[in-house]
C-alpha cells in the first residue's frame, strides 16, 4: 500500500530564535540550516528578512541546500497600503528564499484589537499579498495566525480566511494554535472541518506548547487530515516553545499508526542522527540538553533498578518503547544504592570492561559502589567515575601519573586599570614516570586555575588531553551547616565530541572538585589507550 507524504516544516530559526536567552548568529543559522537540510527536512523557515541585520544578511545568499526549500517568513501587506507600496512585502520578495510564508491574522478578535482593521481588509490583504508572492514565483503558504480562538469566537471569518489564501493560490493554508491552549480534541475535530473547504493535502498545523500538548495536537491533527507540521528542534519557541520535532519525527517513524499511512523526508539513516543533531544545537546555544527528553535524552533508555535491568539484560523490548539506535541514542544502565548485580554486570558490558562473573572482586566493586554512594558519590549521574572505580577495583586503570601536592590561593587586589578584581593562583606537582613537573596557572575562580594548571603539562601524556574540554560544572550541597559535604559533578568532551560525568565528595569544595578533575583526566587517558 503506497504511503500518503507529510510535510515537515521547521522554523527553530525564526520562531525558535523568539525563546528567552537564545540570539543565532549568522554563522549559526548557515549551519544549523545545513544540519536541518541533511536530516531531511522540507521546509527550513530562516528568518523574517528586513526585521534584524542577521535576517537581512541570512536572505541576501541563498544558501546551498539539496532537500529542504529556503522559506523567508513575513507578514502580508499591512492595511491601507497596496501590494505594490509595502516595504515588508517588497523585502520579502526579494529575499533569496524558494518559499515566503506570510503571517495573517484568522480571528475577528485580533483584526479588532491587534490590527485596527476591517474583517474585509484583512482579507483582502491575504489575497493580494499571496498573489504578489505567486506572480514572481515562490511558493506560499500563509500561517493563520489564532487560527483555533479565531474559529471558537467566529468560525464563518476564520474559515474565510483560510479559504481566501487558499483560493488565491497558496500552496500550504497552516492553522496556528498561537496561544498554545487548545485541546488535542478539539484541534482534531476543527481541522476536520476545514477539510471541507480547503483540502487537507493543502493545511498544515502550527502548534505552541502552552499545554504540554504541541506534538499531540499536531498528531491530532495529521489524523484529521493535515499534511505539513511546522515546528522546531527541541521545540524551542516563545513561552512554553513549539511542537518539538524531536519528539514528532521518531513518532512518526516509528510508530506504526503514522509509519504505516505517511511517508516523511527523515530517511532511517538520518533518523539515527536524531540525538546528534539534537545536541549539536544545545552545544550551540550553549544550554544543558534536556537529559528527560523523549527519544533523544540522556535519560530516555535509562534503567536504574535492578529488577528492570535484569529483564533488560534478556530481552531490550520489556522496557523499551523503541530501540535507541534508531534515533542514535543509546541504552544505559545506572549503578546506584539500589543497583543489584544486573545493572553492575550491564553498565560493565556498556563500557566494554572484561570480567569474569564469578570474580569475588565483583562483590567488592557492588560494596565499595554502595559505600561511597552512602557517603554522598552517585554513581547514576557520572558514568566515567564508575568506569573508573570498576576498572581500578579490577585492577584495570594504570597509574599514569601522581599528585604530590597541591596549591591554591585566591586574591583580590587592584589591576592596572584601577579596578578591583579577585585572581586565582594555582600550582600543582605531579610526577610522571618518576619526575617530577610543576605547572602554576591562573583563573577565574580556584576551580578553573586547577584545572588549567593541572593540565598544562602532564609530560608524555600531554597530546592525550589537548582536546579535553570541560563544559558543565555543578555543585550540590549534600546537608547543611558550615561543615557541610559538597558534591561536585564535572562534565567534560573531547574532540571528537564525546561527554563524559566525573563526580568528587568531600566537605572541602576544592577538594571536591579535583577529584572530579582527575577523574576526567584518567578517565581521557583510559578512553584514548594511552600506555602507561
């Protein structure tokens, strides 16, 4: 049975760049437009040409892609002005973009109140500024903007909307749930309705998250007959943000209510570069991946009691929804004061550590494990620490080099320019087969001048971690009063991309915070095959 196509649209470059603390830069759109373009998007809405210098500039190239259509976003000629004599439509055309989708207002309430205007104004502003767009030979679509309001308040002038931009010959008719508060039912049945007039191969769904519902109301209504979804990666978007593609791709994929009646551009090989692209973005925008995301989260295949691993270990599909390859996530298994011997045994395979099931040391590792997260390690969040304790409790991890001793000092004192600012120093000796090396470094706080002095020379070990980066450091204090202990959990990446967790423990913060450093380093050497 030949499969119907659904269009994806994405706008994380427009309506995405509207979240609180996200700003793209050029270069920033060229790439993230040539990720979207290789996983397979359709349409790749970049921006509203003449609103910012970046969109302006964005628009002035076309940049090169070989799936998606370049889509400029703006709105249709503004009331009492002609097609001809508006400077936002003037810029839009001559955006380089094979698309322009026009942003109209679908509700009697907002033509009111928004735009001052006349409902028969509106409409023909619809009218004139498709047919402007189609006469130089874009593709058009036009978002209905309150689209779902608008059709609760007055169906006859939303409906009359959405039938003028189709009749003058837009190609997509998108219906917005601009206030994100519709209900999945109630978006089904009114695209359904709309079916009647404008066929559902010619509507597509806009839908903001207000509710937690964006990826179910544009599920609701691909069922009652919409054929394009716009939305976003990781569902970036204004407020509560938009549909997350993340979620709607595998769904649609994978699932096989939609896998047996649609076909979509994310071929299974790109869909594998899913948790990739996913990240690739967060890294960008410089923010913590959401680790609970569906599909692409660090937690999405994440086994933590034991009784779930053991069931894991026989068979993935007891406890998994889908296989996380198929989105190029992975499965994991945590180690954790609940663990029992399965998650032990699972996580040790996931790392590739040889051992023998009937090694006592194997009851050590699950004790010492259980101790030490008493005392306030957790091993769950720091997968690199536990590799590194399995290892050495196997004896497995060589001591590449030693800690003699350690210094930190911090000062506030006045800079050349007369302003006062607090410096930290650090000097660290170590001893690499059998000499010993001292490097000093300053930083920004006593944390970062350790780690920088840390590894500024390790001797012969030296190439092994030029491509060590840290990129997330947090600190939780584990009970109360001046005395209290502090765990320090540091996130670092290599070259190549990799992250890792190392964690450290004590009622000293610096402390802490070098054990999590050398597990890092250790951990870099262990994973690079460096020789002792």
């Amino acid at each position: 049975m030949s499969r119907e196509r659904l269009y994806l649209f994405d706008t994380t470059l427009r309506d995405g760049a509207q979240t609180n603390g996200v700003d793209f830069t050029l270069q920033d759109k060229q790439v993230i437009a040539k990720m979207l373009d290789d996983l397979g998007i359709d349409y790749v809405e970049g921006g509203y040409p003449g609103a910012n210098p970046t969109d302006t500039e964005f628009f002035s190239q076309k940049p090169t892609l070989r799936h998606a259509r370049f889509t400029a976003f703006g709105m249709t000629r503004r009331p009492g002005r002609s097609a001809s004599n508006d400077p936002g439509l003037a810029a839009l055309i001559a955006a380089e973009a094979d698309a322009i989708c026009f942003v109209a207002k679908s509700s009697a309430y907002q033509v009111r109140v928004a735009l001052g205007t006349t409902n028969d104004e509106n409409l023909a502003s619809i009218r004139d500024s498709v047919k402007a767009a189609k006469a130089v030979g874009r593709e058009v679509m036009v978002d209905c903007e309150h689209f779902f309001d608008g059709y609760r308040e007055d169906p006859v002038f939303a409906l009359a909307c959405a039938m003028a931009a189709y009749e003058s010959g837009a190609r997509w008719v998108v219906l917005c749930d601009t206030n994100g508060g519709t209900m999945p039912n109630e978006i089904e049945a009114t695209v359904r309705e709309v079916t009647r007039h404008v066929p559902g191969s010619h509507l597509g769904i806009h839908a903001h998250n207000d509710t937690e519902q964006a990826v179910a109301n544009s599920l609701a209504a691909v069922r009652a007959g919409a054929r394009q979804i716009q939305g976003t990666l990781n569902g970036l978007g204004e407020r509560c943000g938009n549909a997350n593609l993340c979620s709607l791709i595998p769904t649609l994929k994978l699932k096989k209510e939609f896998a047996d009646l649609f076909d979509i551009g994310v071929t299974e090989d790109r869909l594998a570069a899913l948790t990739q692209a996913s990240r690739t973005l967060d890294n960008m925008l410089n923010r913590g991946p959401n680790r609970h995301a569906p599909y692409v989260g660090e937690s999405a295949f994440v086994t933590k009691t034991g009784i779930h691993a053991s069931a894991i270990l026989k068979d993935p599909a007891t406890y998994e929804h889908v296989p996380p390859e198929s989105v190029g996530n992975r499965r994991k298994v945590l180690v954790s004061d609940q663990a029992g011997r399965s998650n032990v045994l699972a996580e040790l395979e996931r790392a590739n550590i040889a051992f023998d099931r009937n090694d006592p040391k194997l009851g050590r590792l699950i004790q010492e494990m259980k101790e030490r997260e008493a005392a306030g390690y957790a091993y769950e969040s720091a997968n690199a620490s536990f590799d590194l304790l399995a290892r050495r409790t196997l004896g497995r991890v060589p001591e590449y080099f030693d800690v003699e001793q350690f210094d930190v000092n911090v000062e506030q004192r006045y800079n050349s320019h007369g302003q006062r600012i607090t410096v930290a120093m650090a000097v660290v000796k170590v001893r690499v087969d059998g000499q010993p090396l001292i490097s000093a470094a300053e930083g920004n706080g006593p944390v970062n001048a350790l780690d920088v002095a840390l590894r500024k020379d390790l001797g012969k070990y030296q190439k092994y971690i030029e491509g060590l980066k840290l990129i997330d450091y947090r600190v939780r204090i584990l009970n109360g009063g001046t005395e209290a202990v502090t765990r320090v959990l540091l996130e670092s990446e290599d070259e190549e991309g990799e992250r890792w967790t190392t964690i450290g423990v004590s009622p000293n913060i610096i402390d802490a915070s070098f054990q999590a450093l050398m597990d890092s380093v250790f951990y870099k050497l262990v994973k690079s095959g460096a020789s002792p």
